[in-house]
C-alpha cells in the first residue's frame, strides 16, 4: 500500500489514474443515474474535478499493485476554496473555518473498504496539514451518513449540526496536534 499526491505523478500516470478515480467516485456516490454524459461528466466535476484541477497537492492516492484502491482530494483554506469550488453546502458553516480550516472528501473502491485504506488517507492527509502548519480540518456528511462512527474513532469530535435545503448536514472536526 502506498500513499501518493496526484500532482506528484506524470501526466501519463495522472490520465491513467483519472479513470480508476472516476471509477471509485461514482461507484460510491449516491447519485448513480445521470441525464446524460454532460451531466455526469459535470457531476463529477463539481465534487472531484475541480479538487484535482484547483488542489491537486491535496489531492492523494492510495495505490495498492499500482491501481487505485482510494482517494482524498483536499484543500488547505476552505474559506478560499468557497470561490474557486462550486460545492452547494459548505458556506453553512463558514463560521467554523477559522478553527478547522482545512477540509476533506474521502472514497475507497468498496472492493477495498474495511480495510484501513481510508485510515491510511486520513492520517496521511493530517501529517501533511500539519507539516503545513494548519491546525484544525474538518469534512462535511449528512447526520445519518453510516460513515460517522469511522470518523469518530480518527478524532473528528467536534460536531455541528445544520439543517440546508431539505437535509441536516453535519461538520465534523478536529485540531491537529504536533
């Protein structure tokens, strides 16, 4: 198992590993039927595009036999992140920024989930933040998202609870202690 940043990688490993995180992002995303190709090429954008375009440092690969088992896309300054990304959902809890301003989306091939790879990304991603001196991160989900418990036990304590449009979405955070 290795971690790697996607910027880290050659352009023709990039476009080979784009395919394979295509493949993990929509098999794991709620949303599996699309109006047509634009539309799903446009979703996947918004939530995983842009972070390889905007903040492909942040951006790290879990490879296991040199396939993609999972991912992390990142991005340091959320509040930055606000005009560069086009997210619906974060702006709820832009009063939460200062103490964790660093954020986080995660996904594993479910082939591969359960079996520390997410860990691995999530620790991974933290030594980097703190090597950059940011001290707080937090990841947005929905109060009954079945992932809780895993972020739970990786420190995310701090919790907030925010209904937006016809959801309760939740922040999960936590400091960064050198």
């Amino acid at each position: 198992m290795e971690i790697v940043s996607y910027a880290s990688l050659s352009n023709d490993i990039q476009k080979e590993y784009l395919n394979q995180i295509k493949e993990i992002f929509f098999a794991c995303s709620s949303i599996k039927t699309f109006k047509d190709s634009d539309h799903r090429e446009s979703f996947f954008q918004k939530w995983c595009g842009d972070y390889l375009e905007y903040s492909s440092r942040e951006f790290f690969l879990c490879l296991i036999d040199k396939r993609v088992a999972g991912y992390l896309s990142g991005h340091l300054n959320s509040k930055e992140a606000l005009s560069k990304f086009i997210i619906p959902g974060p702006e709820t809890f832009e009063d939460c920024f200062e103490r964790f301003p660093a954020h986080f989306h995660i996904n594993c091939s479910p082939n591969h989930q359960g079996k520390g790879i997410g860990r691995k990304l999530v620790e991974h991603y933290l030594s980097e933040l703190n090597n950059s001196g940011v001290d707080g991160v937090h990841l947005i989900t929905s109060t009954d998202a079945n992932n809780l418990g895993f972020y739970r036990a990786l420190g995310f304590e701090h919790e907030v609870s925010r209904p937006f449009k016809k959801h309760e979405l939740l922040l999960m955070g936590r400091e960064i202690i050198a």
